[in-house]
C-alpha cells in the first residue's frame, strides 16, 4: 500500500525547496506516496493550547482524510501529535481504534534518515550549527556522527527550545523571539555555515527572530544538507 505524504503546514507555506527535497528523499529510499491535498494541519496548536474540542474536530477530520493508509511525516512534531495525541484525544471512542492504525502506521524523518546510506552522508562536509527538537532527539546524535565529513556545534542547552513549544509564540512573542535570538547568538559566535533544524517549526520560529532583530541568518532543514549532492533516483 503506498503511503500518503503528511507535510507540515510550515514547511508547505515557507519551505517549498524542502518540500520537494522531503519528496527526493522518499524517492531515494524507494518510497512509494501519494499526495493530498485535502489534509489539513494536524491539529498540534490546538492541542498544545489545551483545545480540545477543536482539536478533536480536525483530527477527527484527517482520520477521514487518511483513511487506513500509512502516514510519512516531514515534521517529528506532526508525527508526535498523531502518534501520541490521537489515540488520548479519541480514548472510549468508537474512532480510537482508527486513530490507533494511524499512530502505528505512521513514520517520520527519524526512522527515513537513518536509512541512508554511508556514501550518501560521507559526501556532506562542513561546519553547522545544529538546533535538536526538544522533545524527542536522541536519534539525532547518531546520525550527524556518521556524517565523518561534518564538524557540529550545538546550543550550550543541546535539547533547548526554539520559542515555538506549547504555543508560545502566540501566548508570549516576546518571550519566544528571546529564545530565537539566544540560538541566533550562539550560531553567530560558533562560525557555522548554518542553522540546522529538524523540524520547520523550530526553523520557522528562529526565522521570525532573525528576521525582527534584522539579523541575516541562514537556515536549513537537516533533509536539505542530507540531500544537497543527490539527484532523483
């Protein structure tokens, strides 16, 4: 069964050049997908402001939407919220066994990144600076230590917060640009290349920092440094 591509509503707006780099990857690794675009966001604002309801109503929305299909997330934090907050949000309900199929048939950029292959990392070099989600990046450590070529600063804080968490950036914007402009400093000092991010969320919220301090800041997906060199199969 081909798996649909869950984009994140990010990345679909701001990052077009990773989505497409999201789509070499899965070609890459052989990955048959369809495309949607009846999907809408995930829901993660919602359930991270503790709307339940509206949550509830668009997640109740792409269980349609998705049906029994496998999902291949571009964003680690739209693969959280449909692996772990679709079966609570539909618990004693008669679409939690739906929501259950969705969560385990799901698969993000942490499991499709360590697929690849040896000669495909060992052709990367440089100097980067790498932001980690900080909710769940333990894998990350192994993958940019295969990358031989690669010489990595982290934030003083390695699992830090790029002021997107829980909403942040709507409930406390000044507080959530601080956060951005703290990673921003600390990449301005480590003489990196780039900003690396998991995830187009974090990406995003440090965009808007750098963007308001005025400061030209230079940022990438960890797909596109991992597929820069590589051509469609």
């Amino acid at each position: 069964m081909p798996s649909v591509l869950q984009i994140s509503c990010i990345t679909k707006h701001y990052y077009p050049e990773t989505l497409d780099n999201f789509k070499k990857l899965c070609s890459i690794l052989n990955i048959k997908y369809t495309e949607t675009n009846e999907a809408t966001c995930c829901g993660l604002p919602y359930f991270d402001r503790g709307e339940l309801k509206a949550a509830k109503t668009i997640a109740e929305y792409n269980l349609q939407v998705f049906g029994q299909n496998n999902l291949v997330c571009n964003s680690s934090k739209c693969l959280n919220c449909y692996q772990i907050q679709y079966p609570k949000v539909f618990n004693n309900t008669v679409s939690h066994n739906h929501a259950t199929h969705l969560a385990k048939n799901s698969t993000g950029i942490n499991s499709l990144l360590q697929q690849i292959s040896m000669n495909t990392l060992e052709t990367i070099s440089g100097h980067y600076f790498l932001v980690k989600d900080c909710c769940n990046a333990e894998w990350l450590g192994e993958l940019s230590g295969k990358m031989k070529n690669c010489s990595w600063t982290y934030p003083i804080l390695k699992n830090t917060c790029c002021g997107a968490a829980a909403s942040m950036a709507s409930e406390n914007t000044e507080l959530s640009r601080q956060l951005g402009k703290t990673l921003i400093s600390e990449f301005e000092k480590s003489g990196a290349i780039a900003m690396v991010f998991e995830d187009d969320i974090c990406r995003k919220q440090v965009d808007i920092a750098a963007n308001v301090s005025g400061i030209p800041v230079k940022t990438m997906n960890l797909i596109d440094l991992l597929m820069q060199n590589q051509k469609h199969q």
